[in-house]
C-alpha cells in the first residue's frame, strides 16, 4: 500500500504513542530527562495531528485509509496519554493529583466517545460532515499543552510542590472538553431525527 504524506504522518503518530508511554513511565525517577524527553515526543505527536488533517485538505490528499487512520489515530493518543499520566501521577506519588485527574478523563473520554458516535450516525444517514468548531481547535490545544504542563511541572521550582500550573491545566482541559462538546452536540442533533 503506497502511503501519500498525512497518511504516513497519522501511521507516524500512533508509533509515536507507544514510545510517549514508555519513556513516560520508565523515565520518570531521571531528573530532567525524564519530564523532558516524554514532553517533547508528545508535542512531535500532537504535531503530526495538527499536520495531517491540514495537509491532506490543502493538496487535496483526501483519501477512505485517511479518513479511518487519522480519527483512529487520534483517540489512541488521547485514551493512551490520559491513562498513563494517570498512572504516571500515582506512580511519582501524586495521590492527590491522579485523584482529581480521574474526573477530568472520564469528562475527556465521554466527550470523544459521544462526538465520534454522533459524527458516525450522521455521516451514515445522510452523508454530512459537519467542519471542527473554533472551540473544538481550542479543546484540542488546550488537552495538547495541558498535557505538556502536567509532564513538565515537577522541573519547575515552587509548582512542583503544590501542582498549581497542573490543577489550572485540569480546568481549562475541563471546560474546554464540555463547551466544545455541546457545542459539536447542538451541530449534529438537527441532522438527527429520534424517529427513525
């Protein structure tokens, strides 16, 4: 199969994914390294999301494989960040943190889960696509950098005692991920008719 360039950049993504867990989880008692290296694979992942999509509209490289790898590869990366920071905050001894963490995923993946039924059902009936929302760019950047906050705060001097910059990231992931979500909610339901 000949891949073209956003293909291969979402094929690049989910390879990517496995190797945030690892050096996530396996680095994380290296000082330094340890929040550096998880953070910058991260932000190469994020990256190649943020590419693709642009890329494959711009010069019309539009192709089905597309359309199932790149959503597909997106929700791996959200489902495997999520839970290995999870693991990752409890790891590090972070009680607390992972505690007030849990909400905030189960609010990311419920969201992720009802937008991409809702995009499937429409698509399927009818055939519309409806376009990512302002503030479902937001959402996503705002998950992006929070990520990279939470990883990277145990470097910073002050923060990394009382998890400010992380609890801050939490909310604005949080609110991003609700407003977003009901706002993909009021474009989708009209295409949807109960009685059918």
């Amino acid at each position: 199969m000949k891949l073209n360039l956003p293909n291969t950049l979402s094929i690049i993504r989910v390879l990517l994914v496995p190797i945030f867990v690892i050096t996530l989880l396996l680095m994380r008692k290296i000082e330094y390294f340890g929040f550096i290296v998880p953070a910058i694979v991260y932000i190469i992942t994020g990256l190649t999301d943020m590419l693709d999509g642009k890329i494959a509209r711009k010069y019309n490289l539009v192709t089905d494989f597309g359309k199932f790898i790149d959503p597909l590869a997106d929700k791996f990366m959200v489902l495997s960040a999520l839970i290995s920071i999870l693991a990752w905050m409890f790891l590090l001894g972070n009680t607390t943190l992972g505690i007030v963490f849990i909400p905030v995923i189960l609010i990311i993946l419920f969201r992720e889960l009802a937008v991409t039924s809702l995009r499937l059902v429409v698509a399927g009936k009818s055939g519309i696509v409806v376009a990512a929302s302002m503030l479902g760019k937001i959402k996503t950047v705002s998950q992006m950098v929070g990520t990279v906050i939470i990883i990277i705060e145990p470097m910073i001097p002050f923060f990394s005692e009382n998890h400010i910059l992380s609890y801050i990231s939490m909310a604005v992931m949080t609110f991003t991920t609700i407003f977003s979500g009901i706002d993909y909610f009021k474009a989708y339901l009209p295409h949807i008719d109960a009685s059918k």
